[in-house]
C-alpha cells in the first residue's frame, strides 16, 4: 500500500505516513474497523487510513476548533464514516463510549503542534513571528503562555523550563525573565525571545539552532497540559483496544517519546514475580511492541518536510484480552 498524494494544505506532508498505515494495516483487516485518530490535527493521517480501508469508522479528537472545522472540510468526502470530536486527547474513553465505539481496532497519535498552530502568527507558538504570547491549543481556555511568564514565579519557571523544555540554563532564563517583567509585562513572542538569547551564555548560542526553542517547546506544554493529556490518553487507548487491535504513536521531543516508552514498557512486560517454575498467566503481558525501540523518519522524508526530523515512531499490539 503506497500512498503519495496526501499533502496537507500549504505543502505539509503527514509525518511518518507511509509507515503508519503500514503498521494499522494488519489491525484493520476486518469488516468494520474503528480507528480513533486522538491528534487530528488537519486529517492527513485521517483522510489516508479512510482512502486505505473503505469499511473504516474514523473517531476524531483534537481541542483546537480550526483543526476541527478544517479537517472536517478534508474528509467531506467520507463524512458518513467519521465522527470528529473536539475534545481533550485523555476524554477519549468518554468520546469513545457516546460514539459507541468504547472498543476500537486502532488507535493513532500524531503529537506536538499542527501546521496552522505553528504557521498562524497570531496563535504565538512560534518564535519566528512577532506574536501575542498565547500558544493555546484551545482558544477558549484561559491559561496562556502570557500568563505563565507573567505570573509564575521564579522557582516555577525554573522547574517548566528544565523539565518541559530541558534547558541546561533553565534558572538563568527564568531569572532574566523576571526580572524583565518587573519592569514591563512580557507580552510578546519577539521580546519573549530576545531576553532568552541574552540569557543564554553566548558560546552556547552559537550551536544548536534558535536558543528560544527549548523555552518555547516548555511554556507550549505547561499552557497546553499536554504529557498530562498523554499520560491519561494513552494508556486509555491502550485499554480500549481489541484483542489484534493496534497503537501508534508519533512523538516530537524526548520527553513524550520518553513517557510513551514508558507506557508501552509497563504493558508489554512479564510482571511474574521472580523464581516461578511457570509463568502465571495473570502476569503475561497483554500488549506486543511492534516496533523496536523507537524508529526515525527516513533521510528522504526528513528533506522532504523538515518537520519530521524529530520524530519518533513507536507502536503495540493487543494480544490477550484483558482479565
């Protein structure tokens, strides 16, 4: 199954897409199957699974009510087997059971920020544009990137920095951060990224791309609550799965690969207590990884979208009903 004409508006190819359906495939093989798509982002991954498999029930979520309205003008022309949702990745068991689908054959997450997010100036994801410091997913939440660098103290902005975006001079930043805004408000993604350059020791500018991205990646998490969505999310896909049903999972920086590696570990592990004779059935692992390790786009894909030079690909298999 090769698939080529699935471009995203403004030229975006889905990442990894290729090998993304070639890992449902064997999950979709039946009459009926059901895929939930938790990230729908603008429907590439979507409209291509739908254009795969002419039984497939797709069952779309994504917070974000432009994604919601675009995808859903893309996959028009299967709109009788979809059900797009704007919801929270972690309602997905409660998206779930009112499209009545609570078991599904495949689940899909496609993480990190769409296109329109990042290319939309005004949505202040990204440091390249001179924007209003917002960076919601949802516009209708009330928590923003100008809030949280505006309010939070310095201790706060040292723990997001270092852990959402593992900053080496998380404490250097968060303090020049304050202390600017003693002065004045930081209401701007251009100001925002000036005080972190000047707060990044000029040797290490100097390597490694933008000095603003890493805080940018941390407040676009803590704004977005986004590992806590994963970390309801996913294992609830996990439990919603059929016996062959598969889980695949795009992430785009360590920390999410990280949790999902996790996840996927504690499903795919023999919890027999050590020195049995015979393996207790209770303790087997219910999942398969399908993937060893975490795989990585291709050279080819990576000139093709740059986008999807930090991907991670990582996938599992239901193979025991659960107890």
């Amino acid at each position: 199954m090769h698939v080529h004409d699935h471009a995203e508006p403004g030229g975006h190819v889905p990442v990894m897409l290729q090998r993304v359906l070639e890992l449902l495939a064997p999950a979709l093989e039946g009459p009926s199957p059901v895929v939930v798509d938790a990230n729908l982002g603008l429907g590439g991954h979507a409209e291509a699974l739908l254009a795969a498999h002419p039984g497939l029930h797709l069952i779309g979520i994504d917070r974000d009510p432009t994604a919601i309205e675009r995808s859903t003008a893309r996959l028009a022309p299967y709109a009788a087997r979809t059900t797009l949702v704007r919801a929270v990745s972690d309602e997905l068991p409660e998206v779930l059971a009112r499209a009545g689908h609570p078991h599904v054959d495949g689940a899909l997450f496609d993480l990190g920020v769409s296109s329109p997010q990042l290319d939309e100036a005004g949505r202040g994801f990204a440091y390249s544009y001179d924007a209003p410091l917002d960076m919601r997913m949802d516009p209708e939440q009330a928590l923003t990137a100008d809030g949280v660098v505006n309010t939070y103290s310095e201790g706060e902005l040292t723990r997001i920095l270092r852990d959402y975006g593992e900053e080496r001079f998380a404490a250097r930043v968060a303090r020049f951060i304050v202390r600017e805004r003693e002065a004045e408000p930081i209401t701007s993604t251009k100001r925002l990224a000036e005080i972190v350059r000047e707060a990044i020791p000029a040797a290490t500018r100097r390597t490694g791309g933008n000095p603003a991205k890493r805080t940018f990646q941390a407040l676009r998490i803590e704004v977005n609550g986004e590992l806590s969505a994963l970390e309801g999310a996913l294992p609830a896909a996990l439990d919603a799965l059929k016996v062959g049903g598969r889980v695949v999972v795009l992430s785009y920086h360590s920390l999410e690969d990280r949790l999902c590696k996790q996840v996927l570990t504690a499903r795919t592990r023999d919890t027999s207590p050590p020195g049995l004779p015979v393996p207790l059935l209770a303790h087997q692992p219910r999942f398969r990884l399908v993937t060893r390790g975490a795989e990585l786009p291709d050279e080819e894909e990576v000139a093709r979208n740059p986008r999807a030079a930090s991907a991670r690909l990582r996938a599992a298999e239901r193979i025991r009903e659960p107890e």
